[in-house]
C-alpha cells in the first residue's frame, strides 16, 4: 500500500516504510486470496484462522497509524479534498509515503477488510454447524443473511484490491516504481521536505501485543 514520490534508481535513498508497515502489507496480500482459497475448498477452520490473523493485522495497522512512523500515520497522509485535487492535477505536493490519492485508498481497503472481517465473525453455515465466533449473538436466520452479505462484500474489497494494483501499473508505466520500496523499506528522497521518522523499535512489542490480545478475545467469542 506505498506510494514513493519517484521511481528514480539514481541519487540518495531514504527510509520510507518501515519493517512493520512492510510485514503487515505484505501478509495481507498473502493472506486475502488464502482465506478466498480456504472458503471455495471447505476448509473453514484455515478459513477462520487466516481471518483472525487479518483482523490481527489490521488492528497492528490502524494502532501503528497512531503511534507508527511518520510516513504510516494516517494525520500524514489522510489529506483534504483540495489535496487530493492539487495532486490528481499535477500541482500538488509530493511527500515521502503515500501520495493524497493513495493515502485514501489505503484507508478505504483498511475499511473494507474491517468490514469482511467483521461481517464473517457472525456467519453461519447453512446446516448451522460451522458459525464465526460471534454468531451465538444472532438468530440462524440473521447469520444467514449476515453470511450472505460477507460474500457479496468480498467483492468491494476485490475492486479496491484492483484499483490498487492498477495504480502501481500506471504508476510504473510512468517509471516510478512503487513496488521496490515496499520490500526494501528505501525510496529516493524527494526533492524537498524532511525524510521520514522512523518509529523506534521498542513501539513494535506494545502494539503487536494489543492486536493480537483482541484478535484472540474476538476468535473466543469475547471470552477470556
């Protein structure tokens, strides 16, 4: 989910993304076509596991958009409308990061995978035998409509799964290469504004922590 301001191999490079953001990006793109995999074969327990591990990771994200690096904070890259119209004609600034555009689409696939992901802890099967982890709150007829809407929602985070892809491809067609600095971490620098902040380490630890402790509590039916 990066966006570098140049896809430029020449001149000095900067920390952009750091071990985290790039973890987390990269397990939920593993993780999306496992869990779409896992349900089309009937194998719900990888399913749900795959699920909860999204959920964990989503939870890290937004908790690391607080307390993250400067370039994965949502106040940095989450910009207004007259932004994102600045950049969408060619005029506006570019930083370190996630562009304006990008920035929002990030947020919108963070949004939609919080809504798949909440909508299938409270889906039943159609024998009712195998239900998310929350369905024992809905009646069967409720959960059953509740699963129903959990598959056509998969197909508004495919769309946004496109988008992003083809972004990257325009973006490449124009040589910037968005894709490098997601697995290395490096960007060039840009040609104005201060480079990154990177988070220290020792933020990793706490935050992980916490999303894994709700991811658990969710998978137990929120039950220590």
């Amino acid at each position: 989910m990066g966006q570098s301001p140049s896809g430029d191999l020449t001149g000095p490079r900067v920390r952009v993304w750091d071990l985290p953001t790039r973890l987390v990006h990269w397990s939920i793109a593993a993780l999306v076509p496992f869990s779409w995999w896992s349900a089309h074969a009937g194998h719900l327990p990888w399913h749900r596991l795959s699920g909860y591990t999204i959920l964990g990771l989503v939870v890290f994200r937004l908790i690391w958009g607080v307390a993250g690096s400067s370039s994965a904070r949502f106040t940095r890259f989450l910009r207004g409308p007259a932004s994102v119209i600045a950049y969408v004609r060619g005029g506006g600034e570019r930083l370190m990061g996630h562009n304006p555009l990008g920035g929002w689409s990030v947020a919108a696939m963070l949004g939609a995978l919080l809504l798949q992901i909440g909508l299938g802890l409270f889906c039943v099967d159609e024998d009712g035998f195998e239900g998310g982890p929350l369905s024992k709150f809905l009646d069967f007829d409720t959960a059953r409509a509740v699963a129903k809407i959990h598959h056509l929602t998969f197909y508004l985070l495919l769309a946004l799964i496109v988008l992003h892809m083809g972004a990257i491809a325009f973006h490449g067609l124009r040589g910037r290469n968005l894709t490098g600095p997601m697995i290395t971490g490096e960007a060039p620098a840009a040609p104005s504004g201060p480079a990154p902040r990177i988070a220290p380490a020792w933020r990793i630890a706490p935050a992980a922590l916490a999303a894994a402790a709700l991811a658990w509590l969710v998978a137990h039916g929120l039950r220590w």
